[in-house]
C-alpha cells in the first residue's frame, strides 16, 4: 500500500486539479480518475477527442492487476475505444509488480494524440467527417459540422422568435433571451453563427448522389405496408383525428361501479325483451285535488277594487259568524250581571253598591259591542 501511496501522491503532484482520488470510508483509495486530453500544445480549442480514465487499484497492488474503464468518450467510435483499451490491457500485463496508473494514462493520451480527429456522424447531416470537413466542437464535446451547425442556430432562432412573437406584450418583457443549444445533449452552447456562415457544405453532402427509389427500399416499402394492415386489422393503429377530438374524463371509483351497474342493467333489458306497454290509468277526482288546493293557496289576493263575489261571501260570513259569537257572548255577560245584581239586592246595601257597579260597566261594555 506503500507504493500506491506514493502513485497517488505523485499523480496530485503531477496533475493537480485534473485528477481525482476517491476513497472509502476507512480511508483506503477506491479509484483514481481523470479526464485524458490529446497532446495540443497551448491551443486547447484543437483538442477534439477525449475520454474520462478510472483505475480501481484492487487489494496487494501493484503486484496485482488493477481494473480500469473508459467512460464518457467524445469523438471516438467503438473500434478506436477497443484498440485504446487493447493498448491499456497490454501495458498492465508488462507494469506487473510496478505502479502502472501514469502509464495507463499516458498511453490513452497517445492515442489520443495520434488521431486528433473526431469519428462518426454528424447528428444534424447524418454524414461522416472527411478530411478538409470544417467541424465545431462544443462545450460539451459534440462535434458538428460547421455548416450544418450554422443551419440549426438559424432555426432555433427563427422558431424562439415566431414564439416570442405570440405572446402578450407583458409576457416578452420578461421573457428569457434567446439561448443556443446543443442539438446531442441540449446543453448552452456559444452562438457563433457570424463566424459559421462562411462555412463549406460537407464533402459527403455536396457529393451525395441524388436520391432514387431502389429495389431494396421497394421491398422495405411493401414489407412495411403489410405490417401496417396488420397492425390496423387488430386495431392497433391510432386515429389521430379521433385522438384529437376526444376528451380526457376522469372517473372515480363510485363512478366506475355506477357505470358498470348501469350496463349490466341494460344488458339485462336486452335479453328479458322489450317491455309491455302499460294502459294509462284513469283519473281521478282525488289526483287534481291537491292541485285546485294549491292554485287557491298561491293565487294572488284581490283588490277591494275587484272583489270576487265568493270572496266577498266568505268574508262576509266570517264578519257574520263573529258578529253572532259577540251577541251571544252580550246576552250571557247580562244574564250572568242580573243574576249578580238581584243577589246583591237581598244580601245587602254595600252589596248592592258593589253589584250595580258591576253591571253598569257590564252595559256599558255590551253597548260598546253592539255598536
């Protein structure tokens, strides 16, 4: 452990912020990593390919091989990646019993060096990068033809633009300025689109062949063709004018159990048969009782200008009725005072006083009533 000690020591040393030593919770080293770089001089912007190195130094290194990887390459195609990691393999083997971490990253570094030229496809035109291609690299290390490059900030800026144009005058003062992306990983990327525009077309794309309808695409047009009837005879093709029309609905459990009893109760009329028409019942005197009941209570009270002559009658019986129950009410207070007074008579004369009393204010209330 002395020696990777010392490894990890020198490669601080060495490498300072570019290298990163990962340790485990009771302080032993879980891994080494660092991002390797083509050897450029001090122009950093031709640096086009690069790839992240980790070691995993395993217990009783360096007289034990160590494991590595290779992660997030840019600019580098399966087959460049096996022969970097076929070169790393090799050295291993032959550093047996040294510590082998410097020299696994300077022989990814020389390979890097030797071919300083992205491979692959540009993801905008689809075609390779020949020699005399004129490329960008990003930030994010993604390799674009510069032309195409061009091509898509000219779009991007053309739709940010019509979509700032449809919102409201109050929403565009606050709206984010245009920012360029990169069409891989959608990062920010610099707008170079002056510096862009003088550029060639690629070699691939000036020297395509025009298109033409092959043997091969015929057979791949009627091999698709057949799978999309198919594909539409089980119902597995979506409508998308359907799709379109329809409206989203959200149903609730007690929704779903209403809907499921209402179905079945339809299904059930379907096979019971229609239904026999019952003969409407006769009408009774009694059915529209509560309905004259109900026009004379809501019907509006009358004017004494327009008084209704049953109106006036039931009125007029009701002063009638109150008028008798007054009279009788009269003759019973009299007689009740009579016999009062004759009583008062024989017994005595404060009696007597007492009594006419009485029955003054008895006549006098029966003659107020009949008035």
């Amino acid at each position: 452990m002395d020696a990777l000690q010392d490894e990890v020591e020198s490669l601080e040393a060495i490498l300072m912020e570019d290298v990163i030593i990962k340790r485990t919770p009771s302080g032993e080293v879980d891994f080494i990593e660092t991002t390797v770089l083509p050897l450029t001089g001090e122009e950093e912007e031709q640096q086009y390919v690069c790839v992240t190195l980790q070691v995993y130094p395993p217990q009783g290194y360096p007289d034990v091989s160590p494991l590595f990887k290779l992660l997030k390459p840019r600019g580098l195609d399966d087959s460049r990646l096996e022969s970097i990691r076929s070169a790393c393999n090799a050295k291993i083997k032959e550093s047996l019993g040294f510590p082998v971490v410097f020299d696994l990253i300077e022989v990814v570094r020389e390979h890097l060096t030797g071919s300083n030229l992205p491979c692959g496809q540009c993801v905008i035109c689809l075609y390779g990068f020949a020699e005399g291609d004129e490329f960008t690299r990003t930030e994010c290390f993604h390799y674009l033809h510069s032309y195409c490059l061009a091509r898509h900030l000219n779009a991007m800026r053309r739709n940010y633009q019509e979509e700032f144009e449809k919102l409201p005058a109050w929403q565009q003062k606050t709206a984010d300025p245009f920012q360029a992306l990169c069409p891989v990983c959608r990062e920010h990327i610099g707008d170079d689109t002056d510096s862009l525009k003088c550029a060639m077309p690629p070699s691939e794309l000036t020297n395509a062949p025009d298109f033409k309808v092959t043997q091969e695409l015929r057979q791949m047009q009627q091999r698709m063709s057949q799978l999309y009837l198919q594909q539409k005879s089980r119902g597995a093709i979506i409508d998308v004018k359907a799709e379109g029309a329809a409206v989203i609905s959200i149903e609730t459990e007690e929704d779903i159990r209403r809907r499921q009893r209402r179905e079945e109760a339809e299904a059930a009329k379907k096979l019971e048969g229609p239904a026999k028409e019952e003969p409407p019942k006769p009408t009774t005197s009694s059915t529209f009782a509560p309905v004259v009941q109900e026009t004379q209570r809501i019907a509006p009270e009358p004017t004494n200008n327009n008084y209704h002559h049953n109106r006036r009658h039931y009125r007029g019986g009701r002063r009638h009725h109150h008028h008798h129950g007054h009279h009788h009410r009269v003759e019973r207070d009299r007689e009740q005072n009579s016999g009062v007074a004759t009583g008062s008579a024989s017994g005595g004369g404060s009696s007597s006083n007492t009594g006419s009393g009485k029955q003054g204010k008895a006549q006098s209330a029966s003659s107020g009533l009949a008035r």
